[in-house]
C-alpha cells in the first residue's frame, strides 16, 4: 500500500507538477497523498473524493496512474464513481472518457459483459454529440475517442473517425497558420506573413481569407486588363451609376445578377477573369478606379455570382479622347470586357498618370519602352 502512494507522490506531488495551471491539490502534500491512497485501497471512495476537493479532473488523474500502475480494481472503482456522478446529465453532457477506460478495463479483467457495456454507453455518447452539434474541429476529441473506442469492434468505422479528425485538425491547423499570418503582417513582416498564409491553404484548399491575403500582397506581373461598367439597368449588385461606395472598400464583393442580355459577359466574370487581373471601372466616358481581382469566381445563394476585389478610386476620374481606340473599345455597349486588342495602349496610359494606383494594387507590366502605345 505504502509502495503505491510513494508512486503517487513521484507522480504528483513528488515533482509539484501543475494541472491546468494550478498544482494538482490531490497530492501537493505527503499526508493527503497517503490518505487519499489509504481510502481508495479501502474502497472508500465518496471520502476519497471529499479530501481532494471534489475536482473531478484530478480524480481523473490519480485514476490514469493506477492504470499505469496496473492497478486496475482502483482505477476501475473511481471511474465507476466518476459516472456514477453525471448519469444525471443530458446525454450529450455526459463525460464519454470514464466509460471508454472502463471498457478497457473490464475487458483487459476478463469481465466482457461489463466491458461491452460501457463500450455501449461511450459509443452512445460521441455519436449523440457528434450527430446533435454542427460539427467543428471542437469535436476533433471526439472523433478521435470514438476512433480509438471501435478500433477493435468496428475498425472500418475507427478508420473514417480518425479521418475526420484529420479533416477538422488541418482545418484549425490552417485558421493557426493564417492567425500567425495576421499576425506578421501587423508586424510588417509581409514576406513571412505570406509563407503562413500559403500553409493555410495547403492546409486548407477552400480558406477565402487566406487567398485574398496571399493575392492581395502578390505583385502579378503582366496581368490581363478589364473593362468594368454599369448597364442602363443594374447587372451588378453593388455597381451602379448613381452608387460607387464599393471602390471606397479595399476589398469589397462584386456580386454579378444574372441577366440574359449580359449572359455572355457573365460567362467571362466566371471563366476567365482571374485573380490579379486587373478592372478599370468606366463610368460617364471616364475611368473613374481601378482594382485587383482578388479572388476566383464563386456563387453565393440567392447573390448570384461573386469575386472579392481590391479598389482604389481614382481622386481625378482618366478621361480619353474620344477619337482614341482606347476610348473607342471602352464605350461600348459592354459591362465586363477583356481590353486585350487596346491593353498596351491603356497600360501606357495608366502608367503615366495612375502609377502611384498600380504600385498600391501591387500589378506591373515589363513590357519593353520601345512597344509604341497611343497617346491619350
């Protein structure tokens, strides 16, 4: 008897290790350690519980060792208590981790009525919760205990437990990488904050906000360039002649409603727009800002069609001369249209007189000086 509470003390008390940032109060002193060993191995396991302080988690403690120390009777004993004490809960409350050490337990005791029991009831316990919450990586535990619980019974449902606990470890994975990305950006340390952010996606293939950041910070080089306008009638949600507020938003959404006159321009929005071209919003026969695209094209219900962009509106709307091609291409009777056949010339303009524009939106074009472009 003796012989076990000096294995409690080297545990416990004996190292004054800390519990959840206090130090374990079942075996901070020699002679609470003895006694609780004295009561445990005389079955007197209510004034056991009394001595410690009723705190179950260090109750949970002293049990695991006895595990350890193949001590099972007492181990046993006090995770019977342990449920004992919340079979009053709701069953989703209930703790799921006694029951699955005393499933353990009773089969290594030889005891398989017992044993399949309390397999039973953990069993019955994570897939209430897991089936009654919206999943989440909370529930990481979760998938995990049941996985170890059906390793021996249901081996093929462990293994899809433990995959989704893999699913939901790389998703809070990823939300660590990207925190750590935020991070380092306020630090102003961009080129590491952009290594965490790639984490994030790798880790996690469908992160927006990881995406914005990575392509909000990349400088493209040579990116397409695109005529935005409104209709006589709005195609797009947040666009309209008589509303500019989303090119005060660094990064505000665009959503585009679908609309049989602009089907085919709604198809470009979706299928060749891509994250670093960039948009120049025409409105009046004037450029009146300029954005980045952001993000790839993805659908909102009940939105229609959306990309994240980056703007900047222009303090001076660009005006062209009417004669010019450029201002030719840009009015026409389009809301969205690639600018491919006037790109050099419109870069050359934009170059001159939006610069400070183009190096916030972090694009440029290495196209060389001698490539004549029309003059505005």
């Amino acid at each position: 008897m003796e012989s076990v509470a000096e294995e409690l003390l080297d545990c416990f008390g004996g190292y004054g290790i800390e519990y959840e940032e206090e130090e374990c109060r079942a075996c901070e002193y020699e002679r609470e350690c003895r006694e609780v060993t004295d009561l445990l191995m005389g079955g007197r396991i209510e004034e056991a519980f009394d001595v410690i302080g009723e705190d179950k988690k260090i109750f949970m403690k002293i049990a695991e060792h006895y595990d350890d120390l193949e001590i099972l009777e007492i181990s046993t004993m006090i995770y019977e208590f342990l449920v004992e004490l919340d079979s009053f809960k709701p069953l989703i409350e209930r703790d799921h981790v006694p029951r699955g050490q005393l499933y353990y337990n009773y089969d290594s005791l030889g005891d398989k009525e017992k044993a399949k029991k309390y397999f039973n009831e953990a069993k019955e316990i994570l897939n209430k919760r897991l089936r009654t919450w919206r999943k989440s990586p909370e529930h990481i535990d979760d998938f995990i205990a049941l996985g170890y619980l059906l390793l021996d019974e249901d081996p093929k449902e462990a293994e899809r437990n433990f995959e989704s606990a893999m699913i939901y470890i790389k998703l809070l994975l990823g939300s660590v990488y990207f925190g750590l990305g935020e991070a380092l950006k306020n630090q102003g340390k961009i080129e590491k904050a952009m290594e965490m952010w790639k984490k994030a996606m790798e880790l996690e293939l469908e992160d927006l906000h990881a995406e914005l950041r990575i392509n909000f910070y990349t400088e493209f080089k040579n990116p397409r360039v695109w005529k935005i306008a409104p209709a006589d009638y709005s195609v797009w949600e947040n666009w309209s002649e008589t509303d500019l507020s989303h090119l005060k938003s660094e990064d505000s959404m665009l959503y585009y409603k679908r609309d049989d006159e602009f089907e085919k321009e709604l198809e470009k929005f979706i299928q060749d727009l891509k994250p670093g071209d960039v948009l120049l919003a025409w409105l009046g026969n004037k450029i009146v800002g300029m954005g980045k695209v952001l993000s790839k094209c993805f659908r909102l219900v009940g939105r229609g069609h959306a990309r994240k962009v980056r703007w900047i509106a222009l303090d001076k709307p660009l005006e062209l001369e009417e004669n010019c091609k450029v201002y030719r291409k840009m009015s026409l009777n389009t809301v969205i249209e690639p600018l491919d056949d006037v790109e050099k010339d419109i870069v050359s303009i934009i170059k001159k007189k939006c610069q400070k524009i183009l190096e916030n939106l972090r694009v440029t074009w290495d196209w060389k000086e001698n490539e004549t472009a029309e003059k505005i």
